[in-house]
C-alpha cells in the first residue's frame, strides 16, 4: 500500500473512485459538490488538505482545498493516517469527536463510496 498523502497514493484512490457514478437527484441544480478535508497539524511536506469532488461524471479527489466547499471536515493526520491505513473507522472518529464537520451533513451521503475509498486499500489493476 502507498504511503497516505504520497502522489502514488493519490492515483490508487483516485482509481478506485473513478468507478463510482454519485446519484443525478444529490446534485439539486448544482454543477459538482465539493467536501474538503482538511488536516492542519501534518507534516509540512505534505498536503495539509484534499478536496473530494463528486460530478455528474464521477468522483475525484486532489490535493488541496476549494473555496466552494460544500462540506468541509477538519480531522487531526494522525486520526486521518489512522483512517487511512485502516485502523480506526470514520464512525469511530465521528463519534468520539475527532472529525469536526462544517456544512451540510446530508451532502456526505453522495460520498460515502469515496470516503471509504480512502481508507481502503485500492487494488491494482
């Protein structure tokens, strides 16, 4: 498995995200949603946030954050490293408190696939 953060990583998530088509009815006359997550306290070498953004054509993650953010999710690295590698459920963070949520919850639902793309082991092809 790629190291979280690292380019390669990035390209197995995107990847794996890249086969899921989000629902017509979640976009309510908006052209794509944007969930940004952000991590302040990492490493200054790497991305401090991601942007998920799901189209009528599918879903995509990059590096960095958005300004059109519907949603955004501000969670410490090492839970987001923890999440990442498997370790602990985005359930689990939620429900301790570790991930902080701004914006509309419900506009999650459309990325709950791309969510657990990240902390999934993606395969190769």
């Amino acid at each position: 498995m790629a190291d979280f953060l690292s380019a390669e990583w990035l390209e197995d998530v995107n990847r794996a995200v890249s086969r899921e088509i989000p629902p017509a009815d979640v976009f309510s006359g908006h052209p794509a949603l944007r969930v940004v997550m952000e991590m302040p306290d990492g490493p200054a070498n790497l991305p401090h946030a991601l942007t998920l953004t799901a189209e009528p054509t599918g879903f995509s993650v990059a590096v960095g954050d958005h300004l059109a953010a519907d949603v955004i999710l501000r969670i410490p690295y090492t839970d987001a490293q923890n999440l990442a590698n498997g370790h602990v459920s985005s359930s689990a963070l939620l429900r301790e408190g570790h991930i902080k949520v701004r914006g509309d919850m419900n506009l999650l639902i459309p990325f709950v696939t791309v969510l657990a793309s990240l902390h999934t082991p993606a395969s190769t092809d």
